[in-house]
C-alpha cells in the first residue's frame, strides 16, 4: 500500500505535507502510511482516493484496475507566473 501512495502522491506532483494538508491529517501520518507502519481507516482512504485519483482497493492491496496518469486539476488562485488581470473601471 506504502508504495502506490507514495508513487501516486509524487505522480500527482505533491509532498507528503501537501497531501496531508488536502486530506486533513498531519504529514507524519502520511509518512507513516507510506512506510507501511500504521493502517488507514476508511474516511481517511476515501479522501486520499479522491485527492489521488485513485480506487480505495487499488491504494490499499492493487486490487481492479491500475489507476489512468493522473489529471492536475486548475485551482482558481493565480500561480506565481500569472499576470494579473487589468481591469476598466466603471
């Protein structure tokens, strides 16, 4: 389980700390997961399948089917790169 959680997380382009914050638990926890030392309980798998684009059973055994190349999804806040937008005033 470790494994796929870890390689999905860098897959997604996230930190353990960035994926900790996503789902509401702290970055050791993810560490932990990814190291195999603690189980996930069921709220916790959902969130993180959600965050990762991935089936709970695929996350926890690699049970059904590989998950496709994850999707970045546009988050609404400008990157560093943008320029802002000039606006007319009325």
């Amino acid at each position: 389980m470790g494994r796929r959680i870890e390689a999905r997380r860098k897959e997604a382009g996230l930190t353990q700390a960035g994926l900790a914050l996503a789902i509401g638990v702290d970055q050791t926890t993810v560490s932990r997961w990814e190291g195999g030392l603690v189980p996930i309980d069921t709220d916790d798998l959902e969130k993180l399948s959600k965050v990762l684009q991935a089936r709970g059973g695929w996350l926890v055994d690699a049970s059904g089917a590989a998950p496709a190349p994850f999707v970045r999804v546009a988050h609404d806040r400008p990157s560093a790169r943008s320029k802002p937008v000039k606006r007319k005033r009325a």
